[in-house]
C-alpha cells in the first residue's frame, strides 16, 4: 500500500555516494556529468572480455566486447577487514557497497562508527547474482567463503556488519526495480520507528557475460549501444555497472542534527502487473502503472497536476516506452494547464540500464535535480516515437531550471521490474538551507581541518581532493566542522589550522605534494590499535603536563576569555577562588608584575586551559606538575578543590617572593650528578633545584656564589643562562619564610585523586591524601624531579593503554617540550610531546616578518591540529554549529592488499622468529594492516576470530613449512590470544 505522511514524518535524503560507469564516484562528479549531457557508456574492459567472453556460447559471441556502463570492481579490502583469501571470493559488489555507503555516510557528515549499535537499518537492491554462477557453477573445491562471497544476503548483511549497526538488514531481489522496492521498505521502517536511519543502497554488476547474451537474444538490447528513452531511434537498452547509496532519516533528525537535506521523501508504493492483460510474464501493464501513479499521490494527498517531473524507467523498448509514457501522462495530466506538460526524463541515457542500481540512480539523479534546482537533459533523445507524439509530457534535451510556480518542487520516480514488480517513490524539495539552523559568526577564526586516510598515500591523495573545493568556499567553519565530526579518523593523519581558505588551500596542496606548510600539522602515521578494537573503552593517553614559572607574557588570556566561552567561565572561577585570599586577583590585560602577579596568572591560565581541553573532550590519563605548575595539577586530578590551590598559590608566591633580591637561579647544561659535583663547595648558598631532563638542570642560590658558579662554567665551557626575573625558590634561601607558609596552608584538606597524578617533587604517584601541608611546604624548598616524574608517566601510560603516550603542555607559553623530548629520547621511552605554543601580546601593533605575532586562540587551534595528529580527537574544538560542507570523500588505497607478499614474508620468518610470522600471517587473515601491533595477550575474539576465519588460518599456516602441515584446527580455535595461537605453532616446529 502507499505511505501518507504528513510534513512532519517527511524522511530526508541526507547524504548520497556513487560508484557509477565514467568514473563518476561523487554526487559532484554525477552532477556535472548529467548537466553536460555526458554519455558515459563504453565498453567491457578487454582483460574482461578476454577472460569472460568464453563463458558465451560461440554462436552467441560477438565478435567484439559489448557496450556497456562500467566501473572498476577494486576496493580497499584492508580497510574493512576483509583478507586476501576472502576477497578473492567476494562478488565485487561487496567490497564496492563497502566504500560506497561509507562515502554516502561522510557526505552526510555522519560518522560511520556513530553507528555502532545502533538501530540503522540497510535495505540494499540487487539483481545481479553473477557470482554465484561463476564460483558455484563448477566442479571445484569450495567453501563457507565462496557461499558467503556469492550470497545475495550478504551485500546487506556485510554492511551491518561493518558498520555494527543492529537494524533491519535486508538484500531484495525484484530486477530493475529491486532498489526503489529497497527504498519503499526503508521508508516504511523509518515511519513505523522500527529504524533511526536508513542506509538505502542499489548495485549491479556485470561479471558473467552469459546473462548479457541472455537478454539480447529477445531483442531487448539496443544494437547500437545506447539508450535512448522515448526516442524514435529507440531500440532497447544498454547494460551497466554501478553501485549507489543514500542515508535516510527523519527530516526533524535531520534539522536536529544540523545536516543538509538533498530531497525529502514524501510517498512510496510497490504494485504489481499481476497477469499483464495475459501479455507475458515480463509484459509491462499500463493499468498496474497508471494505478500506481494515481494511488501514491492521492493517498498522500498530493495534487497530481502538481507533480513536475518523472524520472522514468525508460529502458527505449517499444512497449516499455508507450505503456510509461501512457500511464504517466493518464495518471498527471489530468488538471494540468495545457502550457505545463509534466517533463519526463531518464538518466539511463548517460549511464545505460543498471538493472538492480536502476532505482537508486534515478533516485540520486532526481534528489541532486530538486537540490540544484535544475533538470539534466535526457541524452540521445531527439524526437518523440510517433506513436507517443499525442501524449502531453515533455523529454529536456537540455538543462532546465526547474519550475517555478508557488509550490514546493516535487518529482517522482519509478522503477519496473520484469518480474512484474513496480515501485515509484515521490520527492519534494527543500529551500536552500532552510533545514539548517546555523549560528551566525561576527568574524573569521582560525580553524581546524582534520583529515586522515588508511595511509599516507591515501592521505596525500585526499588532500589533493579536497584543495579545490576548500580553497572555493567562502569560510571553513563548514569545512572545519564536516571533518572533525563527519568523519571516522584513521592512522594517517594530517590537520591544517588556518582562517583563510586560501590559506588553507596552499596548505592542503603542500601536504598533496609532500611539503612542508606553516599552517598544517603533520602529516604522521599512527600506530593504532586493530580497528576492531577502537571502539574499546579506554582511559585517555593524554599526559597534562603543566609548566613552572617562565610561561606567563603580557596580554595572555586576553583574546581566550573572548573566544572561548568554557576558558572564561573556569577564568572567573579562578578569579573568585584567589580574591578570597589576595585582594586584586589577576586578570586578562592586567600586569604581570611584580613576582606575585606572574605566578597567580600562570595558574589561572593553567586551570582554564585545563577546562578548555576536557571541553574539547580531551581528559587526561594523568597529570605531573613542574614547581608551580604542580598545584594545577594537583587540581585538575582532583587532588585539592580551587579554593584550597588558590590558598596555595597566593601563599606560596607570596613566600617565595620574598627571597627576591637574596638570590638567584642558574639552568645549566649539567647532568644532576655534574651539578651537585661543582656545588659542593658552597654548603646552603647553592642547591640543585631542578632536574628537568638528562643534561638540563638548575642551580638556585645567593648571587654571589652564583656568580662564582656562572664563571666556573663558563671556562669549562658548560651552557648556562641566568634567569632574572624569579627569586630564589628551592633552596635554603627560602627556610626563614616556610613557618609561615606551613601555617597559611594548615586549612587545607586534600583528597583522593580522580586522575593519577606523579609527583615531580617525589618523583612518584600520589594518591592525593599526601598532599597536605607538610608536602606543600617541602615541595616549594625541595628539588624539582621532572625527569623522574616524567620517566615514571612515559611508563605508566604505556603500560595501562598499549600506546604511546601523549605529553600535552597546559599553559600559556611553550616552555618544558625540549626537555620532555630529550627525557623520552634518553630513556628510549615512547611517546609524542604536543608543546604549548608561543603566542604574542594581541595589543603589539604590528607583524614583522621577522617575528610574526600568533594570537593564543591560533595557537591553542594550532597545538589541537598537532594533536590530532598525535592520536587524540580534540571535537569541541571545531564548533557544531556550521552548515555541512559538501566535500570530497577520503581516498582509498586500493594497492594495500598485498596478501601473497606478506605470506611470503611469513614463510621467511617461520624459522627464524616464528611469533612475528604467526602475527602477520593473523594480520594478514583478518584483513588488519601489517604494521598494526598486536599485543601477545591480545584476545583473538576480539580481534574478529570466528569459526570461517580459524579455517583459513589454517590453511595458510600450514602452507607456511611442511611440519605443520597436520596442524589441527582445534589447536587454533581453541587458542584464546595471540601468545596462546604462536606456542601451539611454536610446538609444531
């Protein structure tokens, strides 16, 4: 029966993805191509033909390949997970469908893994079953994958698989209507609520020529190689290729999520031609087509005569062309002014007739025509057949814009099968960004455009994608927005930060080209864990590391507060905390002297920063504190509230701020034994104060025999340099003022952490509840352990996430990421240091090309875009807000798939290391990257192991050396982890 809905149920088309004859693998590419009336039809490539064409019988075989539609049947088999083995089995369409709904996805800026169990339906049309005629048609040995790689139901059940979605999953069969009736049971899921979303998929494929040569044997196929629908040299079709998706929603979601709506579906129906007035079973009826029509539009309410354009079957049969022609104008004229005729056309006349992706195509055809307000012509049609002359319908030859006449624009489109089942789904219009409630913003700001691919040279390849279409828009909020939030991000990773599209634009074409661009991050390869398990609840990487005395500058904080709402809301928080225990608490623009004043500016910046991060979604796994900067971190692992590290760092500033004038401090190049050797001398006058790194500490004492040190070193030839504008802290210069200090800080109550925290006065963890007076007292005259604190947080989060960790610097200036680098660097620990930037006073009047002044919000969005290529995804960085961009999709890497070589490289390695060939033959197996690392306690369910794939782990593990050859079956599946599958192997040789 027909869907009625009302304005309020309408389903938008959101997003769309094409994979169709001509190369066209974007909506952008469909659509100029059908504007300029391209005709993309060719012919079967010859190693096809050469391939396939015996298959024919030879009094069936042309003696040349056929016309026809046709795409590359390539796809990037690793990036789903789908091994050598399994690909080789798999119709095309699989793999293809893959890519394809992943694009319509990132066209709709949803993220595929949003998806993950979620109710996301799939209702794929397919007719094409060439497959399973070619690997299920012989006598040869076959298993469960070559039953799964034909299988019809799988092309709907591997997308739910790889998406996780947990909706509807269905694969229908009707002929050339299979993907409209696919649409229609979309449409009536979403309207009953049994799905939040649809992904709605056509697809056909031409691997067996037989079937070519089944259909011309009646004459259905055209002898001149073209489809010329309604048109007096109108023989027949032309087969072809393609795979098409759309994502469906309800349009309230979609105005909800912010999303651009392509088209909004208003009605479907399915009928059948029941007996064809007993004309044959594949005999189109005018009375089943012309009911069809009538029954969706009254059904739902809409004027027929209202209705301004069909995207028709139109196959150029004879028959076919008359019974369409005759039901559309029978069931639409009627009521219709003489001067309106309803325009008919077909996008199988650029493309040829794509069977089962027929619907789908016409459906993206007509969504893209109501988007751009402009009908595509109808190609190699020049004049009406005769006997259709009388009809009142019209067929574009050249682009149209589309009707204007008070009412919204509304289209249909139909679909015939020759199985007898008819469907015809009926679109409206949307006013351009109508359903897009965008926040105006009063100026360009530096944004952040995220892009990753499966490898680098994906990655290079998406860039020069996207350097186009980025450089023509008028701002790249949209831009910023579409890749941060409407993308998955994967290993290879690159992010322009940038205002300016142009800008932007010469940076993305740097990293195309491989160079080097002051507003781009990267680009790195990450080292990730198996995409499988990325969606594994971890505890965050991330390092806060927040720096001591040296990070504060005039003007800091000034142009945050003004940008960044969650930065001002903690600014005041701050504020309010140290006004109860000073009476002027700092503020943005206010002076940074004397000594007081800079160290009560740090920590505000360093606590608001700490927000603006955890508001941008990056929590941190734990945090170390330098000197000062330790009170912050103390507050952010929730160590002491704000009001008790205000009562600190108003007590402790002023303490030590009365040492100034008794003394000084020194960074030296000395290793900590070197330092303490050359101040042994000189009792309490010098003490090492801090060890920030291998060869990097700090002497702090009297002036005098500072002096004396600074003389002596630099006849030795030693580097140092003499800080001035701090007092003396660590040191005994500061005993006479700890009483008092111990006294001001008796009211604090510390507590237990939330996030680890590693001392850096210690030099190891603390629990929180040590943090007491007495701590703090000793903290600001004891020596700075930064390189024992440092070593112990490279340790701990390698040891509890199985990644590298991130050390992010907090703070306002740039400062300890050297000697975080030569700490790692030393110790041979992993990680990657992300350093604060160094931004400049916003009130300095001018930029030299000397030194070109950053402001700190386009330093703080230049430290996310380094980030970013780090591993974390900084999302409230980029607003959500902006309009969705039209962009590009990420570029695939299709030459990844190198199965037999890493099987080689397996058979090399069994002797000598057999673990790493167990783990790349695994890699290799479960379609993962071979450089993923996987870890020996890695549990092989989780790592996608299932009973199909322990067969052909077996079968290439026993191809690996002739002792294995007997390796039972049983011995891998009933191995639990990586470790426990190699020593079963292990035991073999």
């Amino acid at each position: 029966m027909a869907e009625t809905v009302t304005d309020g149920d309408h389903l938008a088309i959101v997003g769309i993805g094409v994979r169709f004859p001509g190369n066209i693998t974007t909506p952008h590419d469909l659509w100029q191509a059908l504007t300029e009336g391209r005709d993309l039809i060719g012919t079967y490539p010859p190693e096809r033909w050469e391939r396939t064409a015996p298959l024919i019988d030879p009094t069936q075989r042309p003696t040349s390949p056929p016309a026809a539609g046709i795409i590359d049947h390539e796809f990037d088999a690793s990036f789903f997970g789908i091994g050598p083995r399994e690909r080789d089995q798999m119709d095309p369409q699989h793999g293809i469908l893959l890519e394809v709904v992943h694009e319509a996805l990132s066209d709709a800026a949803i993220r595929p893994s949003s998806l993950a169990g979620s109710d996301t339906g799939v209702f794929v049309g397919a007719a094409s079953f060439d497959q399973a005629t070619l690997t299920l048609g012989g006598t040869g040995r076959v298993d469960m994958q070559t039953a799964a790689g034909a299988g019809m139901a799988l092309l709907s059940g591997r997308i739910s698989h790889a998406l996780d979605a947990r909706g509807i999953s269905t694969t229908t069969d009707t002929a050339c209507s299979s993907s409209l009736v696919a649409t229609h049971e979309a449409c009536r899921a979403l309207q009953a609520g049994d799905v939040s979303a649809a992904i709605v998929a056509g697809t056909n494929i031409l691997s067996n020529p037989r079937i070519t040569a089944s259909l011309d044997a009646p004459g259905v196929m055209s002898k001149h190689g073209r489809c010329r629908p309604f048109d007096t040299l109108g023989d027949g079709y032309v087969r072809g290729e393609g795979v098409g998706a759309v994502i469906v929603m309800r349009h309230a979601d979609a105005v909800a999520r912010g999303l651009r709506t392509y088209a909004l579906i208003e009605a479907s129906r399915v009928n059948s031609d029941g007996f064809s007035n007993g004309l044959g079973l594949h005999a189109p009826n005018v009375d089943a087509q012309r009911d069809l029509l009538t029954e969706v539009y009254d059904r739902a309410g809409i004027d027929r005569s209202e209705v301004d354009y069909i995207e028709a079957h139109g196959t150029a049969t004879a028959a076919g062309d008359r019974v369409e022609a005759t039901a559309i104008c029978d069931a639409l004229s009627p009521g219709r002014p003489a001067a309106a005729p309803v325009l008919v056309g077909s996008v199988k006349s650029n493309l040829g007739h794509m069977e089962g992706a027929a619907g789908i195509a016409g459906l993206i055809k007509t969504a893209l025509a109501l988007h751009h307000g402009e009908i595509p012509p109808t190609i190699n049609h020049d004049e009406k057949r005769p006997q259709l002359r009388r009809l009142p319908f019209e067929v574009p030859t050249k682009p149209v814009p589309w009707p204007e006449r008070g009412r919204p624009r509304r289209a249909g489109v139909s679909g015939f099968g020759f199985s007898g089942t008819n469907a015809h789904v009926v679109l409206r219009g949307v006013p351009a960004d109508a359903d897009r409630p965008v926040r105006e913003r009063a100026e360009r700001r530096p944004e952040l455009l995220a892009l990753s691919a499966p490898s680098p040279a994906a990655l290079r390849e998406t860039a020069a994608r996207l350097t186009g279409p980025v450089g023509a828009r008028p701002d790249l909020a949209g831009t910023a927005r579409t890749l941060l939030h409407g993308r998955d991000h994967h290993a290879a990773r690159a992010a322009v930060h940038a205002a300016d599209p142009a800008e932007a634009a010469d940076a993305l074409r740097a990293l195309a080209e491989g160079r080097t661009h002051p507003a781009l991050a990267g680009p790195r390869r990450l080292t990730l864990r198996p995409r499988r398990l990325a969606r594994t609840a971890l505890a965050s990487p991330v390092v806060f590391v927040f720096p001591g005395h040296g990070t504060h500058w005039a003007g800091m904080g000034m142009r945050l507060a003004e940008r960044l709402p969650a930065f001002a809301e903690e600014l005041e928080r701050v504020r309010a905390a140290l006004g109860e225990f000073t009476e002027d608490p700092w503020s943005p623009g206010d002076s940074i002297e004397p000594f007081v004043a800079k160290q009560h500016g740090v920590f505000a910046m360093q606590v608001a920063l700490a927000a603006v991060w955890r508001s941008w979604g990056i929590e941190p796994g734990a945090v170390i504190g330098h000197s000062l900067g330790e009170v912050a971190a103390a507050h952010v692992a929730g160590a002491l509230s704000l009001r008790d590290a205000a009562r600190l760092v108003v007590s402790r500033s002023r303490q030590i701020g009365r040492t100034a004038g008794t003394g000084a401090m020194l960074v030296t190049a000395l290793t900590p034994a070197q330092a303490l050797e050359e101040i042994q001398g000189h009792g309490d006058d010098l003490a090492l104060a801090v060890h920030n790194g291998p060869s990097a500490t700090v002497v702090s004492g009297r002036v005098s025999a500072l002096d004396a040190l600074e003389a002596r070193l630099a006849e030795q030839g030693v580097w140092t340099r003499r800080i001035t504008d701090v007092p003396p802290g660590h040191c005994a210069l500061l005993d006479p003022h700890l009483p008092e200090l111990r006294e001001a800080l008796a009211p604090m109550a510390p507590r237990p952490v939330r996030t680890p925290m590693i001392s850096s006065y210690t030099g190891r963890a603390v629990d929180g509840g040590e943090l007491d007076t007495d701590y703090w007292t000793a903290q600001a005259r004891g020596r700075v352990r930064m390189f024992d604190a440092l070593t112990l947080a490279a340790d701990h989060a390698k040891n509890l996430h199985r990644t590298e960790p991130v050390f992010l610097e907090v703070g306002p200036r740039g400062i300890v990421g050297p000697n975080i680098e030569a700490v790692l660097s030393e110790g041979g620990w992993p990680g990657a240091v992300v350093p604060a930037r160094r931004p400049s006073d916003p009130r300095r009047p001018a930029r030299t090309p000397v030194e070109p002044v950053e402001d700190e919000y386009e330093a703080l969005v230049a430290q996310a875009a380094e980030l970013y290529t780090r591993g974390p995804v900084p999302e409230g960085a980029v607003p959500r807000d902006a309009p969705v961009a039209t962009l590009p999709p990420m570029a695939w890497d299709r030459s990844r798939a190198e199965g037999d070589a890493d099987r080689v490289g397996a058979a090399e390695l069994i002797h000598r290391d057999p673990a790493a060939a167990v783990a790349l033959v695994l890699a290799d197996t479960l379609g993962l990257a071979s450089d993923v690392r996987l870890d020996p306690s890695e549990e092989l369910m989780a790592l996608g192991m299932h009973s199909m794939k322990s067969l052909e782990l077996a079968r290439s593990l026993r191809a690996l050396d002739p002792r294995l050859v007997d390796l039972p079956l049983a011995e891998i599946a009933q191995s639990a982890t990586v470790r426990e599958l190699s020593d079963s192997v292990s035991g073999w040789l």
